[in-house]
C-alpha cells in the first residue's frame, strides 16, 4: 500500500500523536518503526516515545516544548525518518515454548487443522513486535498465519500463567506475568518476559523478529 504522510494532533497538555492510519499494515508497522528510531536518534531524552500499531504518541515537559514547537520539529524528521538497522531489520529472539497449552485441541477443533499442523504454522513464521502493552513486557506479535487465527474467548480467564503462549485474533504473544487474559493458549515457555532487575527489563522491543521454537 502507498504509506500516507502522518498526522501530527495535540494529546492533551504535555503530548501529541503521530497518526499514519486507522488500519493496521505491514507497511504503516515499518513506517512507524522507522520514525519512532528516526525520534529518538533526533530527540534523544527530551521527549518520551510510545509507540502503537499505527501510531506515536509522544510526551514532552512543557519547560521544554510547546506544542506547535515540537509539531514543527518534527516535521522534517517523519518526511524523511531514512532507515536503520533497527527499524528495518531489528534483532532475532527465539522463544522455546512446549506446545500443550490447555487450549491447543480447542484451536485445532476450530480451524480445521490437527495438532501437529498449529505446531508447524506458529514455528515457521516469524514474528515482529508492534507494540508493548496490556502488562510490562507484553509484546504484540504479528502477522499469525492467516489459517490459526480466531477471536479471542468469548469469556477471559481470571488467571492466566505466566510464560503461557498465546493467540488471538491475527495476533500472538506471552504472558509475561500470572494476569487475567481472553487469549487461547497454545503453549507455554520458560523465557522469562520481563524482569524489573534485569536492563533492559522486557525481553522483547518495538521492532524486534520473534521466532518460536517448539521444544519435546
């Protein structure tokens, strides 16, 4: 698809956001990567970046930036971001997981396929991360292949696992923490997902190529 020009509009007193599109695209995905490396490599700490499927909203202190200022700062650097190893390529993390979530007979009851076969399409794709949310180090992964996708549960679980893989939607991702969760789970691993003592604390980040690899 032909990516549009971004728009710039105030997010209350202290932010803004980006907006490319109100669809998810791959191509939106690496525009906003691509700006989001852009932002930080200009801005550095003067602005804190957060980034979504289409958009990014960034926060700045009003000592600093007003928001037309900021507006016509960045201008320039969303027309022309250019690219990097990290909004192109991003690093490669492989995730061992043990497939015998609880929810793994339900999946393949509902798309038609056996066991084996969601084993084999959810390891041979490999994932980008779009965006963290919903708990610290909760990566959103994408595109799940087209044959695995369902909605979520029609009614969450109180108590999800922590190190639980999951699918929803054209989405996967892991539990990073025991949490409330809707999504079928296929799986589980011991890679630990976010770890307030560790630095960075996610295991995973905006850009990053996730690979599953099932283990007996």
């Amino acid at each position: 698809m032909t990516v549009p020009h971004p728009r710039i509009a105030p997010l209350g007193d202290g932010a803004l956001t980006i907006t490319w599109s109100d669809a998810i695209d791959p191509d939106i995905e690496i525009a906003v990567r691509r700006s989001l490396s852009a932002i930080r490599g200009k801005f550095g700490d003067q602005v804190e970046v957060v980034p979504g499927y289409t958009t990014i909203a960034v926060h700045y202190q009003a000592a600093d930036w007003t928001y037309p200022s900021l507006r016509d700062a960045l201008t320039p650097v969303l027309s022309h971001p250019g690219e990097t190893a990290e909004s192109t390529i991003g690093r490669l993390v492989e995730i061992p997981v043990r497939y015998d979530g609880r929810d793994l007979e339900f999946v393949a009851g509902q798309v038609g396929l056996s066991v084996g076969d969601i084993v084999a399409r959810h390891t041979a794709t490999e994932y980008r991360v779009a965006l963290l949310g919903f708990v610290p180090g909760f990566a959103y992964l994408g595109p799940l292949n087209p044959a695995l996708i369902l909605p979520r549960r029609s009614t969450p679980r109180p108590r999800v696992p922590a190190g639980s893989v999951a699918i929803a939607g054209a989405q996967t991702g892991v539990y990073p923490a025991d949490t409330p969760g809707g999504w079928h789970l296929i799986g589980r691993t011991t890679a630990v997902m976010f770890d307030p003592d560790r630095a960075p604390p996610a295991l995973l980040a905006v850009g990053d190529r996730v690979r599953f690899v099932a283990e007996d």
